[in-house]
C-alpha cells in the first residue's frame, strides 16, 4: 500500500509540470490524507487519486470582443468542471490576466474540497479569463462579459454548473454575465451567484467570504480562550473578502492597521474604522482607483509602494486575502516576530507550502483557505436554496445560517485532525474532512 501518493505524485509531476500552482495544492492535499489513503485499501484499488486529480471537463474558448476604440481585442476563455461527486460544479470565474489553465485548475482542485466542506451539496469548478478589468470602461465590460457567455451559456446552468464572482468578477461583471445568459437561454434560474439584490441574488452573499473567515478565526482563537476584541489586524487585498473581513474585525472590537493592492500597502497605526472603510468601499467599487489614496487622504496614514503588510507592523492576526502565493517563508517568520499567533485565508491558497509549514512549526491557529474562506461559497449555496424555493430570507437568517456553516467547518476540520493523529492541524483536518466525502460519493456512484 505504502507509496500510492508519492506514486501518483510522480506521475502527475511529470505529466503537467508546468501547472505549478495545481501541482502545488495537488502536494499539499495528497500529502495530508495519505494517512487515509494507504491505510484502507479500496482507495487505490479504484483509482480515486487519480479520479480525482484529472478534472471531469475542461473547455476553454475564444472570446473576442470590441473596444472603445473599434478595435478587436481578443482573450482566452475558460471553465474546468472539475467534480460533480457531490453535486453541480460550482465556483467563482476570475478576470486577471494572470489566469492560465493551471491556475484555474489549483482553483477549482481547491474549490472542490472546500465546497465538500460547507456540508452543502455542491461539486467543484472553476472559470474565467486573462481579461483585465482594470483600466476598462463599463461599456468594455459589458461587451467582454457578453461575448464570454456567449459561449460559456451552453455549458453551465442552475443544475449543470454554477459560476460566482472572484478576482476582476463582482456585481457589475454577474450583472452583465446573467443578462446575456439569460437572453440567450430564454431562462430566468439561478444560474449564478453573487447576483443584486433586485435580481435574485442573496442578503449576505457580498459580505459571506469576510465575515466567514472572521468567523472561523474567531473559532480557532476561541479553542485556547482567545477573542479577536483589541487584538491587531493585518490584512492584505482590498476588495470584496479583504473589506468586509475588515467591517467584522471593527464590529469584533479589533483594530485592522493594514490593507493592500497589488501597487503597495497602507498602514494606519489609528485603525481603519467605519467611516474609513466606507472611503475604502467607495474608493475601490465605484472610482476603482488604488489603495495607495487612501493615505492622501488620511494623512497619518503611511502607504508602502511595492511592499505586502507582513511585518510591517505588530499584529495578532493576519487575514491575506489577496492571491496565491502573497505570504512566503520570510513573510511568515516576520509575521511571527511581529507577535502573530492566528493566520485566516481569505484568499485561495496566499501562503507559499514554506510558510504553511513554518507557522504549523511555530503553532500558531493557521486556518487554511478551504476552510477559512468557504463562507463565500456556503453562501452561494444558500443562495441556490433560495432560487430553488423561489423565496428570499433575511440580512439575520442568512448570516446565522453562515456563521453555523463556519462553526461546523471548523469543527470537521479539528476533528478530522485529531482522528488522524495530527491535533491542531487544520490543514490536515480540512482536507482529509473534505476529500473523504467526495472519495466515498464516487466510490458509491461507480466509474464514472
Ligand atoms: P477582488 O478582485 O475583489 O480583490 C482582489 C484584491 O487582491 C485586490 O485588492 C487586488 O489588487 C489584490 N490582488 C489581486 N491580485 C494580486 C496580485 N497578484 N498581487 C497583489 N495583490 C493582488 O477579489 P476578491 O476579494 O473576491 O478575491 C480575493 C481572494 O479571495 C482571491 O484569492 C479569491 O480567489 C479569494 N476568494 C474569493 C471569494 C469571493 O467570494 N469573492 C471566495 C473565496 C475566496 P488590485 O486591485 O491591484 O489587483
Ligand atoms: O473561491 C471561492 O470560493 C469563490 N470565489 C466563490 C465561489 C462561489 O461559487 O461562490
């Protein structure tokens, strides 16, 4: 039995070496539930592993669109479907150009585990394009959002695949993307998440990734006593997970000192309060200009071009909730130095295998993005019910509803970490909670 995981390791490095953000979650959870893995036989002997490493569909397209200029431009399209073992693909679309199909599949490998966790019933997938939003007119926008679902339209729908927001895709891009999905298709369904409020769309669903990864370091604070009331907070990003991961730190009595883009950070040693994060949301969702005003504008503020927060200032808790691979080895050892003792993704995998490492050796509360972050998608989820029903619950009942599926995610993950002889690993815990559910699903469904 022995060697099944480095074996399928091997193999998938040497057949896709140049996806190295999918090879590197791919490692990561290989490695955690080897201990499950090799220790029941029925595993290897249907090819789960290797099943679960190869998504189910890949399609990927053209999507050319016109400018303000006339001219043409065009961009790569894409939506790896990649487990429907537990229910409908789903899982965000993101717009940056430094989307590829390995990052998309690491995305949508991850997704996959984290929405196994939610405890609702939803597969993994993951979509979106080397378009940049920035810089681009709404009019831009609006055009590339439809020539993308222009294709995208025959392959998903509200029980095939649902797609949701992430980075470059928010409530303006849903918009676009749901009124061209729905004119073609001549269909009014749930066919995506993150829809307004007017639309469709879920109290709750906006603010769900932030407040969820609060809501789960609140948990992991709590196992020794601790609470996140006048602690420090550093976070990294500064759109939709990093400002309403700040709103519940201030609600939570916490003090945020730090926010970023990918131009630089900011720094106010004063905390950034309501007002200030109203400035923020103003700033970043409707003028879309860069953190970096923030400091003209709040002059005791200091703003560090070309620098992430890790270490720049003292903090309890960290929050990266920017992109892949922000927190390294020397990020982690300075953020440690700087008294941190809790570490949240709100991002999809920010820290290096390094730095998980190095924060699981100094034992600090390290909540990994699947579990952390999967209030985004829980919320989704919640907002699929509500489309099916045909009904719309309230700001209160959805949030409780959330903030039980952040307890129970936290849970799983303790859980499943003590059963398998690692206590407080939380990336062992996740994984292990997650993939065990989707493995077995397949084993009941048979060879498909
Ligand atoms: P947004 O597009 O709203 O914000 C992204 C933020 O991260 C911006 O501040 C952006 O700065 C910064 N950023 C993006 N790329 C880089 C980079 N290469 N280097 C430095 N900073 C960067 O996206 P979200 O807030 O939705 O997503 C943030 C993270 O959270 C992603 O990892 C996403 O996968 C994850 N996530 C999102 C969920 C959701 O519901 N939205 C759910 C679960 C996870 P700039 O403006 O300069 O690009
Ligand atoms: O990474 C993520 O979980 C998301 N971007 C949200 C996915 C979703 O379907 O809500």
């Amino acid at each position: 039995m022995a060697g099944y995981v480095s074996e399928v390791l091997g193999n998938l490095e040497k057949k896709v070496y140049w996806e190295k953000e999918f090879l590197q979650a791919a490692a990561e959870v290989l490695n955690s539930i080897k201990v499950l893995v090799e220790k029941d036989s029925k595993y290897k002997e249907h090819r789960i592993l290797e099943r679960v490493l190869e998504p189910e569909r890949v399609i990927m397209f053209r999507v050319p669109w016109q400018d303000d200029n006339g001219n043409v431009q065009v961009n790569k399209g894409f939506r790896v479907e990649f487990n429907s073992a537990i229910g409908p693909y789903k899982g965000g679309l993101r717009f940056h150009p430094t989307v590829n199909l390995g990052v998309l599949k690491f995305l949508g490998f991850e997704q996959m585990f984290k929405n196994s966790l939610t405890g609702l019933p939803m597969g993994g997938g993951k979509g979106g394009s080397d378009f940049d939003p920035k810089g681009k007119t709404d009019n831009e926008v609006m055009r590339f959002c439809q020539s993308f679902m222009s294709e995208l339209f025959r392959h998903i729908g509200a029980n095939t695949d649902v797609p949701a927001g992430d980075i470059g895709v928010g409530g303006r891009e849903i918009g676009y993307l749901f009124g061209q999905y729905k004119r073609l298709k001549n269909i009014y369904e749930g066919v995506l998440t993150g829809k307004g409020l007017n639309w469709g769309g879920s109290l709750i669903r906006c603010e769900a990734t932030g407040y969820g990864t609060v809501y789960f370091a609140e948990e992991m604070l709590k196992t020794k006593g601790e609470l996140f009331k006048h602690k420090r907070v550093a976070i990294s990003g500064s759109g939709n997970v990093a400002q309403y991961a700040v709103e519940k730190c201030i609600e939570y009595g916490a003090k945020v000192v730090t926010l970023s883009d990918s131009n630089g950070t900011i720094l106010d040693e004063d905390g950034i309060d309501s007002e200030k994060l109203a400035y923020i949301m103003d700033l970043k969702n409707c003028k879309r200009c860069r953190i970096k005003d923030y400091a003209a504008k709040y002059k005791r503020a200091k703003y560090f071009e070309g620098k992430k927060p890790w270490g720049l200032a003292e903090a309890e808790i960290a929050l990266p909730c920017a992109t892949q691979n922000e927190v390294d080895h020397k990020d982690a050892k300075a953020l440690v130095d700087n008294g941190c003792i809790c570490v949240a993704e709100g991002a999809n995998m920010p820290s290096t295998p390094e730095a998980v490492e190095y924060f699981i050796k100094k034992k600090i509360f390290f909540g990994p993005g699947k579990a952390a972050n999967a209030g985004g998608v829980a919320t989704s989820g919640l907002e699929m019910s509500q489309n099916s029903m045909r009904l719309a619950w309230s700001r209160e009942e959805v949030d409780n509803k959330l903030h039980t599926i952040m307890i129970n995610i936290h849970k799983a993950a303790k859980d499943a970490a003590e059963e398998f002889g690692t206590p407080g690993n939380y990336v062992n815990g996740a994984n292990i909670a997650g993939f065990r559910k989707i493995a077995d699903s397949m084993l009941d469904q048979g060879l498909v």
